[in-house]
C-alpha cells in the first residue's frame, strides 16, 4: 500500500463517497445511508474509510455478534450456519468491502480487510466473510486466504431473496432477483 493511504473510522461527511463506491461496486441501493448511520451507533459494528489523495479510495464494514445476530445476517442455508457457529459466544463478521476503481491493485482492500481482521481478533476468534463470486471479487478472496480465511460453502442465488424484498439492483444481474453466488470463507 502506498504511504500516503491511511485507514480510519468513516465519519457522517464520507456517506456520499461510500455510498457512491458501493453502488459502483455491488449495485444501486444495496447500502444506503440507514445502513450506514447504524454503523455510526451500534458499537459492536465496524465502518472503516481508506483516505488517500485527500479522497475516500474504500471502505470496509465488520461488525461483533452473539450467534442470534449472526444467524439474523445469514440470507439462507441457516442450517449449514448453525452447525458451524451454534456453539460460539461471538462471532465477527467481515461484511463488505468496496474500493474505488482508481485505487485499485494498490493493497488497499489488502489493508482494510487486515485492519478488520485485527479489531474482530480482540473480541473473537471466530470469524467469517460472505464474498460474492464475480470476476471483479477474485481479489478479494485471495486477499480473505491470505489472512487465513478457508472458503467453507458456496451458496447460489444467495442475495436473490434479500434482492427482490428490498428492491437493490445488483451490479452484475441488474434488475432483480440478484442470480450471485456467496462464497462463504471461516477462520
């Protein structure tokens, strides 16, 4: 990562930013600013902005849960969940992550997910990603293995439900339903 990148809490001033990057990234509408302000005011979630050139380059999201808040995350195969993390007091959570184009290949993703990482081992050692299987994700999952994330389960059509509730276009699909497959990575 370059030197002039640096990683910190997001603050209500970059909502725009995020919000843009995430509608580029993953599709119109799948985070919005209510997302984004109960990052703001649940201390048990995680919202980081990459600063570089005085602009946001990426941000990331993680968030601390009992079992009960993890399952409530979980879009489907419920079952397959619980067996992995019935018996775990907390679990971390690493939910998205999202750099501008321009700012691509420079090791910030790299950096926001071990920035992420780093926070979710002071208060669990029990902690999986949900990464969307895209071309434009490969890095991403290098990145989760490089940390010690082991790819778990694939799940399609995972965000197709959550898409058709809530109306987001994905990026890829388009119109919904959203036809994606999750790649669901443990450590």
């Amino acid at each position: 990562m370059s030197e002039h990148v640096s990683i910190r809490p997001f603050t209500e001033a970059d909502f725009t930013d995020i919000i843009a990057i995430a509608n580029k990234r993953f599709g119109n509408e799948y985070l919005n600013l209510n997302d984004l302000q109960d990052y703001m005011n649940n201390g048990n979630k995680i919202g980081v902005v990459a600063i570089s050139n005085n602009e946001i380059a990426g941000f990331a999201l993680a968030q601390i849960c009992n079992f009960d808040e993890a399952m409530a995350i979980i879009l489907c195969e419920h079952d397959w969940f619980q067996e992995q993390f019935a018996n775990k007091q907390s679990i971390g959570v690493l939910k998205m992550i999202a750099v501008n184009h321009k700012y691509s290949n420079q090791g910030i993703g790299t950096s926001l997910t071990k920035h992420r990482i780093e926070i979710l081992k002071k208060s669990t050692n029990s902690i999986f990603a949900v990464s969307w299987e895209h071309k434009q994700d490969i890095q991403n999952t290098k990145i989760l293995q490089k940390f010690g994330l082991t790819l778990k389960r694939k799940i399609e059509n995972y965000w197709k439900e959550d898409s058709l509730d809530k109306g987001y276009s994905c990026e890829q699909c388009v119109a919904p339903p959203c036809k994606c497959c999750a790649l669901i990575y443990v450590m």
